[in-house]
C-alpha cells in the first residue's frame, strides 16, 4: 500500500496532507464543545479526502513526458488549489468574512507571510487561529 501511495503524484498527496490536518483543528474545536466548528472542519476533511481519492484514481498509472514541467505544474497547482480548500472551513466557520478574504487568510498561511485581514485577534475562535498558524 505504501508503494502504490509513493507512486501518486505529489500534488495529490499534498491534498491529501490538507485534508487530514483538517482533523487537527475539529478536534481542538471537539475538545472546547465548539460542535459547530468541528463539524465545519470534519466536513471539509471528508470533501478533501474525497477530492484526493478521486484525483488520485484519475491520476493512476500517469508518468509524465517531461518531469520538470510536472514539477512546476504542481507547484502552480499548490499555490492555486490548496489555498482555496483550506478556505472552504475558514469561510463557512468565520461568517461574516467573505470567501476572498477566507481565500487570502490561507495564501497568507501557506505562504507563511503573516499577513491578515483581522485587526482583532479575539475576532475569530481559536480552533481558526490554530488553522491559520
């Protein structure tokens, strides 16, 4: 199995990596009886996993012609894709702040640059501040 696992491309494997530390954030938010946002962040593990299972069937058996360009491909694809699954809890788990802004916080995240919309931490609950850092 972990064979067939190393062989996936690397991108689906990142997407997989998303989803499941998906998991960290619901049970922190599980352990403070915040229901609403554990259920917020199990869902979108299930949608990512989902995502990546399905990726991953399509992808199977795939080498590609010329592998610097799969590289970078996937790097495209990271910066472009990713940000906007990890957006999907913070989006539905931070109302009012809209989908752009969700969209930035997770740039900002991934990219580790620090940069935030919120000029008040105490703003959002601290299971999102765990899935930000």
């Amino acid at each position: 199995m972990l064979r067939r696992v190393s062989s996936l491309p690397f991108f689906v494997l990142l997407l997989g990596i998303g989803a499941v530390a998906m998991l960290v954030p619901a049970l922190h938010a599980y352990g403070r009886s915040d229901f609403g946002t554990a259920r917020i962040f199990l869902y979108a593990t299930i949608l990512g996993l989902f995502l990546s299972i399905l990726i991953g069937l399509a992808t199977t058996g795939y080498a590609p012609r010329s592998v610097p360009r799969s590289q970078l491909g996937t790097l495209v694809a990271a910066y472009a894709v990713l940000p906007l699954l990890f957006a999907i809890p913070f989006y539905e788990a931070a109302r009012p702040v809209s989908f752009l802004n969700a969209w930035f916080e997770m740039v900002s995240s991934f990219t580790t640059t620090g940069a935030t919309i919120f000029d008040n931490p105490r703003r959002i609950n601290p299971s999102l501040h765990l899935w930000r850092a």
